[in-house]
C-alpha cells in the first residue's frame, strides 16, 4: 500500500465506519491522539433473573459491589437492605447480601509481526491492529481499570505488566508505534521460537481474573494462537479481534497479476471462477474455525476489516490489488 499516513483529527470530517488511522505507519502521536475519541457510554448494569429490583453495581472505585444474595436478617445488618418482596412473601425478615468484585486488570495482546504488513484499502492490517490496540487501551484507563499489554513483533516482544496510568499507557502505545515502524517490505520473521515466546509472555503474565483482548490476523503460528486461547479462556474474560483485509476473502477484479512475497513469484488470473471460489472458501474456513473455537470457549469475536472503524466488522466489496512499498 502506496501513500503517506493519514489521521483523522478531532473535529475532521468522516465517513461513517471509516477508521481514525490510515496509511502504512502510525507513530506515538497518532496512538496518543485516540484518547480524545468519544467513548461511549458505560452500559448500566442488567438485572439478572430473580434480582432484586433496584440492585445495580455501585460505581465505586475499582469494580464496585455486586449483589450476592438474600437471606434471613440477622442482627446488626443494615436495615436499608432488607429485601421487602421476600420478606412480605415468606413472613420474615431477608436482607440483601453484596460482595466487593474482584478487580480484573486489562491486558491487550497485539500483533505486530510480519504477516500484518499488508493492505489493500486506506490502510495495513498492522494499523488496524494498533488502532484497535490503543482504544482498548484508553477505553481500559476510562473505566479505572489497570492497564498492560504484550506486544509481539517479528524479532522480540515487549511486556507491560498492568498499572493504571496515563504514563503506563503512553509507555505501551510508544512499543507499539515502534513496532509498527520497524516493518517494512524487507523485513521478516525469521525465528519462529521468538514469536512463539511472546505467547508464552501472555500465559505467564495473565494467570486468572484477567479481561484480554487478542488482536492478529491469527496467520502466523495459527495452532499456538488456538492453545493460547482456549488455556486463556479458563480463567479469564477473553476478547478476540480477526484484522483481515478485503483482499484476503476476495480476489480483485478480473485480470491477471503478478504477485510476490520477495522471493517466490507468481501469476494468476483473477477471472478464473474456480479460483475465486476456492479463494474465498480458504478464507471463509479460517474465519469459521476461529468463529468456532470463540463460541466453544466463550468468547467474544469480532471481525475488523482494515477499510472499516475498529467498532464494525463488515468487509467492503474487493478492491484493486495494492502491496506494500
């Protein structure tokens, strides 16, 4: 993908669902400026089944007090929690019993590696990825959560272990732009084992009680990545965010290309039905076998296309052919 980075600043017109970042790089100041988007607002608490009315999360600091349960009044509790319904039901006094929540920290797991420096509309999947990276971020800081995150790139990965600051944040969102500038069309990812240590850095450092959220393709060492998720999802509340371009589910418009990947080389015709149909199933089965394992795990997916806002997950129709430069 040809071109200079492009951002969309505070106040700039914008399509609906367009990203904020475009381009082949983002540097600190585009992840810094993220802060400012408008977030929305924090979801009230639904009264589950059988709830009392008027429970909802307190908004104290950290993750507030959740209802537990109603028993029988005993003295000394608070008679501002007795629980009239059950009580008048059952002709004694029941009061409401809460429980502080336990604090869960934010990790975001971002992927920086090879396979990511590609795109073919407004902007590479390793942007995508690192916009999607430093919402979470602020959104995390937002709510008063403590804030990490593992960064994995083609050579080594970088650890941040939760704190909840604006200077730990900034600390992660500079090795993230650091990351993302140090790929370029020349550069590779020669160790595998190296790639495969930053997922052992995500298991050692989120061990129980975590929120995390996992941003790739999912191209590189797909069966370490579906170890780690399913090891994950245990013990934690776990999110998944597909990066895909359009490119990948689609081949463009008829005509013949020449692609490489700096080696090999080849060409194909893009008019070829057959093609395009086995092209697009080989994208539509990644996409369902990761689907898959997110609903057997419990855990959220949500597909991010590169021409698309890090909030929406629908691909545009297939675009031209562009490559990296």
């Amino acid at each position: 993908m040809a071109g200079e980075r492009k951002t969309v600043s505070q106040g700039q017109a914008q399509t609906p669902n367009a990203p904020l970042l475009s381009g082949p790089y983002v540097d600190l100041g585009d992840l810094l400026a993220l802060r400012v988007r408008r977030l929305p607002p924090r979801r009230r608490t639904l009264l589950r089944r059988g709830q009392p009315a008027g429970v909802r999360t307190s908004k104290l600091r950290g993750r507030g007090i959740d209802f537990s349960e109603v028993r029988l009044y005993q003295p000394g509790d608070d008679v501002r929690r007795i629980e009239w319904r059950v009580t008048a039901r059952k002709n004694k006094p029941h009061t409401k019993v809460f429980q502080e929540e336990r604090e869960r920290p934010v990790l975001i797991v971002v992927d920086q590696s090879q396979s990511l420096f590609f795109g073919s509309r407004r902007r590479l999947k390793s942007v995508a990825a690192a916009e999607c990276a430093a919402i979470a971020a602020w959104r995390a800081l937002a709510n008063d959560d403590r804030v990490g995150g593992v960064i994995i790139g083609n050579d080594r990965s970088w650890v941040h272990k939760p704190l909840r600051s604006v200077k730990a944040v900034a600390r992660l969102l500079a090795d993230l732009a650091a990351a993302n500038q140090a790929l370029n069309r020349h550069s590779r990812l020669r160790n595998r084992a190296v790639y495969a240590e930053g997922l052992a850095d995500v298991r050692r450092l989120a061990q129980s009680g975590f929120q995390i959220v996992l941003i790739s393709d999912f191209l590189t060492a797909a069966d370490a990545w579906r170890d780690l998720l399913r090891g994950l999802a245990r013990h934690n509340d776990l999110s998944v965010m597909h990066v895909a371009d359009p490119l990948e589910h689609s081949l463009p418009r008829d005509d013949r290309y020449a692609i490489t990947d700096g080696q090999a080389h080849r060409q194909f015709h893009s008019g070829n039905a057959s093609l395009r149909r086995a092209y697009a199933e080989r994208f539509a089965e990644r996409q369902r076998t990761l689907r898959r394992l997110c609903v057997a795990e419990t855990v959220h997916y949500l597909p991010i296309p590169t021409d698309g806002d890090a909030g929406h997950g629908h691909p545009g129709p297939a675009p031209k052919a562009k490559h990296p430069r």
